[in-house]
C-alpha cells in the first residue's frame, strides 16, 4: 500500500497528513500524539475517525501540524484522517458523514474593524 497524502484544517490550524498501513503509531512533528496532545480529550477526538471505521491499530499516521491552538490542531488532524481513510476505502464514508467528521468546520475569526477596540466591541462612547 503506498501512502495517502491529505491534509485537514480548522480556524487557522493546519494538518498535512500521511497514512500508511502500519501497527497504529500516530506521530505528530516527529512526537508520539500521546506526548503531542496531553488530554485525553484531545486524543480521542484524534481516533474519532478509527473508532468510527474499526481501523484502530491497522493504520501508520505522521502528520505535520501548524497554526492555531491545541483544540484547532487536533480538530483539522481529525479532518485529515477523515479524508485519508474515505480516499483509501470509499466504504468509510457514509458512518463518517454521518458523525460529521467529513465536514471543515468554516468559524473562524472575525477580524477587528478599524476606529473599534475589537471586531465587534467599541470603544467607550462619551456624550460630554
């Protein structure tokens, strides 16, 4: 099998994902995902896709990870191993679809305006 290539994105977090098959290993910046991500939490919405498709422990996954925060990060690997999984077997598709882990979630910031302290916030008005 040679190795799938996606990439997953989330806020302003972006996740280049490279799937293999292999005995389940997940690095993530040349770390293991157990010492990159440190709540379990966050580790289980990296399986997420795994345990949706009863691929736990079949699949090798490196992934290169930058930009935005920790919840950002591991939510736009989730997407990526979403796609990587869905482009090695179509089959995947529709449990994933319908968990939502095939969608890019589109929030995103919204930019500070000029002559306003923050994007929606103004600065304190003064009558006198």
């Amino acid at each position: 099998m040679e190795v799938i290539n996606t990439s997953g994105r989330r806020k302003t977090a972006v996740a280049r994902v490279y799937l293999k098959s292999g005995s389940g290993q997940i690095t993530i910046n040349k770390k293991d995902y157990k010492e990159y991500f440190p709540t379990g939490t966050l580790r289980y919405v990296v399986n997420q896709p795994f345990e949706v498709t009863q691929t736990e422990g079949k699949y090798d996954v490196k992934v290169t990870l930058n930009g935005g925060g920790i919840k950002g990060q591991a939510e736009a690997l989730r997407l990526g191993i979403s796609k990587a999984l869905v482009e090695l077997n179509a089959e995947f598709r529709p449990p994933l679809k319908e968990k939502g882990l095939m969608r890019r979630d589109p929030r995103m910031v919204e930019r500070k305006k000029p002559g306003q302290k923050k994007a929606r916030k103004k600065f304190q008005f003064s009558k006198r």
